[in-house]
C-alpha cells in the first residue's frame, strides 16, 4: 500500500523540529542588539553551541553616522577575532573604540551538523 504524499509530508515534516534544533543559533551578543552604547572597545557574539573556529566569519560595518544624511556602508577592519575555550563565545577585540554611528555585526557559523547559519546584530554607538 502506497503512503499519500500529503501523509508522508505531514509524517517528514514533524521530524524537522528536531533536526532544525541542532542548528547554531546567536543566543547573545555585547552589545546586544537594538541598544545603545558607548564607544565599545570589544564585541561579543555568543552561541547556542560550540562553533567551528574555521566556519566562522563574523564583519562589523557601520551603516549610518550623524550628520551624513547618504553615508554609504563603511567596514571596520581594525578588530581581532579569538574564541572562548569551549567554542560558544567569538569575541572582537577592537584596536581602537567604534565611533559614534550606527553598527551592524554580520556573522555566519556553522556547529558539529555542518549546516551554515548567519546573522546580524545592529546598535547604535553614543
């Protein structure tokens, strides 16, 4: 007997909950995001779970500044990437403090299922 296809999409796609759960997710950054905060000297993007060092990739561009009504995307390059020990936490470590503008943290990872996720977190600097 042949299962209806409907049937055997209904049975499939209750298995996707728990498959999509093992996906890396973003559970908290620093700043977080939508805040405001002062000219931060370090960002951190913290996971749901350990992270491959080597799939992970993470930019930060400042997208608006006061004062400068068509102020075009501006990438920050002067920043270090390191891991915590256990793989959750990426921390940016900044050479110099962000100014005073409007930010967004763009970040992919990907964890022990190999399937790639990204992201972004946008605050303002004060």
């Amino acid at each position: 007997m042949r299962i209806p296809a409907f049937l055997a999409a209904i049975a499939l796609s209750s298995l996707a909950p728990t498959a999509l759960s093992a996906h890396v997710q973003l559970t908290a950054s620093n700043p977080a995001a939508g805040t405001e905060t002062k000219a931060p000297k370090e960002i951190t993007l913290t996971f749901s779970q350990p992270v491959d060092p080597a799939s992970a990739a993470a930019s930060i561009v400042m997208t608006a500044m006061p004062g400068m009504a068509n102020h075009g995307e501006m990438p920050i390059r002067n920043f270090t990437a390191s891991w915590s020990d256990e793989g959750k936490t990426m921390t940016l470590a900044l050479k110099k403090p962000l100014p005073t503008g409007t930010y967004e943290v763009r970040w992919q990872a990907a964890a022990a299922d190999g399937h790639g996720m990204s992201g972004t977190v946008v605050f303002d600097v004060r």
